[in-house]
C-alpha cells in the first residue's frame, strides 16, 4: 500500500465520523436557539400577563403553595 492509498483510505475512515459529529452539531445547535428563544417569547408573555394583572387588581398575583404536608393547599375545598 502505498502512502497515497494510505491517506485515501484514512480520509474515507474518518468522514463519515466527521460528517455525522457535524449533523449532530448543527441540530443540536438549533434544538438549543430554539428553546431559547421560545423560552425568551413565554418570559415576555408572562410579563405582559402579569402587567395586565397588576393593572387590573393592583398586584402581583401569588405564586401558588402547597401545604407543607404536601396535600392539597388551604384554599382548596375537599369535602365536594
């Protein structure tokens, strides 16, 4: 085997290799811009959901609790 069929026969090794880390890259790439920026869009609806809320009843909504038994919170009726 000579050098030049050396070479061509690593090339030919490698690129599949090489290719398949290249798409894996590129979709993982764009898995990660997209959940950014649909996490930035819910953020920005939030804010506005909140603002309107805060303009509505004049402040911030609670978050919700649970009790600390880890049942159902005091607000919730139970005995229906």
């Amino acid at each position: 085997m000579t050098t030049n069929e050396l070479i061509i026969a690593i090339i030919w090794g490698l690129t599949p290799t090489v290719l398949v880390g290249v798409i894996f890259y590129i979709v993982f790439r764009a898995v990660l811009h997209s959940d950014r920026n649909e996490r930035k869009a819910q953020a920005r609806i939030e804010a506005a959901e909140r603002q309107r809320f805060e303009r509505k009843y004049g402040a911030s909504p609670k978050p919700a609790q649970d009790a600390p038994n880890g049942g159902p919170s005091a607000d919730v009726d139970t005995k229906a």
